[in-house]
C-alpha cells in the first residue's frame, strides 16, 4: 500500500521503517527542509533517532501535497497541539483531490481547553468523503527500540473495527507485532494519561526516591487512569493490555522516556519551560497534566495524582507539599476505586 507518514520527528521515522520493511511504498513528510534534505540524501535523521541508517526506498518531502497525491494510508505523527491545523490542511487537500484515505494516528494526549481525543478532533475535521475511517495505534513502543528492529507489541484501534484490521495488515512485521482493538476510547486514553505518570514517576526519581514510591503511583496512577477512561466509555479490562499497562511501565520505568527525563530534570532544579527546552521535542505530558486535571473535575472523578502533579508543575508546589498532598489524604478502602471501576462499566453498558 501506499503510505504517508505525516512528521519526521522520531515516532513518525520508526514507523517508516516498519512499513517499508512489510512492503509498503513510504512517503515522509515534514516541513524542515534540512531533515528532508538528509533523509533523502544521507538516509539518516540523526536529530530524532541517531546511528539508524534508513533504507534508500524510504523518501521524504516537504510539499503536502505531493503526500497525500501518494497515499492510500496517512499516518499522522504529529504532536496533539499541531494536530488540529494539521489535520485541517490535510482535509483541504482531499477536497482539492476529490480523495478519501484511510487515517490513523500515533498521537498521545488531550487537547487544550476542549478535552478531547484526538480521534474526537479528528472527526471533527475530516468527514466521509476524505477519510474512510481514523484509527489509533498505541502501546509500550519507544521510537529508539521501533527503529532498531527490537520486538515491539501495539494495539491498533478503531469504532470502525474493519478500518484497524487494515492497518494491522500495513504494519504487522517479523518484529512489530500489531494487535486490534475495539475500544477506541481505552486506548487512546491510556496512551495519553500514562505520560502524567511518567512525569510524576521521573520527579521522584530525581528526588532521589526509591522504589517503593515509584511503584506506589504507577500502580495508583494506573488506577486514575481506569477511573477517568471508564467514566469516558472505556472498557475497563483495556488499561491492563498494551495500551495500558504496557504503555506506563515502558514510560514511567525508561530513560527513552521524555515524560520521565522531564520529570528529572524539574526535580534538578530547572524550570518547567528550561526542562522542555532542554529535551527539544514535545512533552506531551505537560500539557496532558493540565487537559486531565481540569477534564476530571469536569466529570467528578478524582485523580489525585494528577491533581498534584498539576499543583507542582503549574501552581508553584514544592516536593513536599507534593508528597504530604499524596500522602496525608483521607483513608479509604483499595476495593472502593474497584467498584466505582465496575460501577462506571455497568452505567456504560447500558448507555
């Protein structure tokens, strides 16, 4: 198949070189033009992923145009905060083309102020005669591992359930193992809300915290993340799969992880806008915190880690005020949040 990848940052090259190596026609685009000039002539792109070679077949651009005249497939790896304007381009252009292609995205967060999921915010852009249905590939897969071929397992989503057999069919290698999902709601929101944990797992391990902390909030934060997921429509049962679990241990346990790097980084000392400098990619993270802490008050659910982590990143509290709001917070029973869990799924099923 026909296949263009919208981003040249380091997710959306990995994936390049998975769908050229299962035979399909790749086509990258970008809008730097060094980092085109480089993919197509040194086959590398050693900002995002260093010492990987890419092979000749894959081919960069920097004209939109040309990208969607190639594709059957987009696959829109672009940072949530661009994916709106993006996607609204792209949608100018089919109309232009009079083409419909089929869509997934590799995107983890919540916009700004509306909420949303990015699959929301792309149904709000394309419609039926651009885009044939959007789907969601996500999952324990860091960009540096993708790239150098390591076995790698992620869950390809739809409502459309046809729509991801397709794109399990385009991605689906010797080593990039896809698995269909029919809980579009699950993943994306697992996908997203692991990266707040990430970060709060990241803080305390600059703070020179153990293990047992560590393993408390990304057991607790699996928890807020089932909790608002649920309320959403998720089904429960998908925040302990790939997209789930997998996804937080390998972003809050991993030094591949930007949310975990930034996280140490704000526990040395540097500012929030220093400590994403410094990284020089997105930390989708960030701004995930605060679209998740205002969308769970919105909906009555609690997520006091989130809560907290918001407090220390944007309303100035420290470390200790941190760990003593965590920590000093009124008794309650483990089994309760498991039944408000089940609960949540009930309401859902008979909505």
């Amino acid at each position: 198949m026909k296949v263009s990848v919208i981003g040249t940052g380091s997710f959306g090259t990995s994936l390049s070189i998975v769908l050229n190596d299962n035979q399909n026609q790749v086509l990258l685009y970008g809008r730097n033009h060094d980092t085109v000039n480089e993919i197509n002539n040194s086959h590398t792109n050693e900002r995002y992923l260093k010492h990987i070679q890419l092979d000749e077949n894959i081919v960069a651009t920097t004209s939109l145009t040309d990208a969607i005249e190639h594709a059957d497939a987009l696959v829109l790896a672009v940072p949530v905060s661009a994916m709106r304007t993006v996607a609204t381009d792209i949608h100018e252009h089919l109309k232009t083309l009079n083409k419909q292609v089929l869509v997934v995205h590799v995107a983890k967060g919540l916009e700004l102020n509306s909420y949303k999921r990015v699959s929301e915010v792309l149904s709000e852009v394309f419609d039926d005669t651009t885009v044939s249905d959007i789907c969601v590939l996500s999952g324990p897969s860091h960009a540096e591992e993708v790239a150098e071929k390591q076995p790698t397992t992620v869950s390809v989503a739809s409502i459309n359930v046809d729509g991801a057999k397709i794109m399990q069919d385009i991605f689906m290698t010797d080593y990039f193992r896809v698995y269909v999902n029919s809980d579009l709601i699950g993943v994306e929101i697992g996908g997203a809300l692991k990266n707040i944990v990430a970060l709060a797992v990241g803080a305390l391990s600059g703070y020179g915290f153990g293990d047992n902390p560590k393993a408390a909030v990304i057991t607790r934060g699996l928890h807020e993340i089932a909790a608002l997921g649920t309320k959403l429509g998720a089904n429960p049962l998908t925040f302990l799969g790939l997209s789930g679990m997998g996804d937080l241990i390998v972003t809050a346990t991993s030094q591949h992880s930007r949310n975990y790097r930034c996280g140490q980084m704000l526990a040395s000392g540097l500012s929030l806008e220093e400590a994403v400098d410094q990284m020089g990619m997105v930390v989708e993270g960030v701004n995930t915190t605060r679209a998740a802490y205002e969308l769970s008050s919105r909906v009555d659910v609690e997520m006091p880690i989130t809560k907290t982590l918001f407090g220390y990143l944007f309303e100035g509290m420290n470390e200790d005020e941190a760990f003593q709001a965590l920590m000093q917070r009124e008794k309650t029973s483990e089994s309760e949040g498991l039944k408000q869990l089940l609960e949540n799924q009930i309401k859902n099923s008979h909505s």
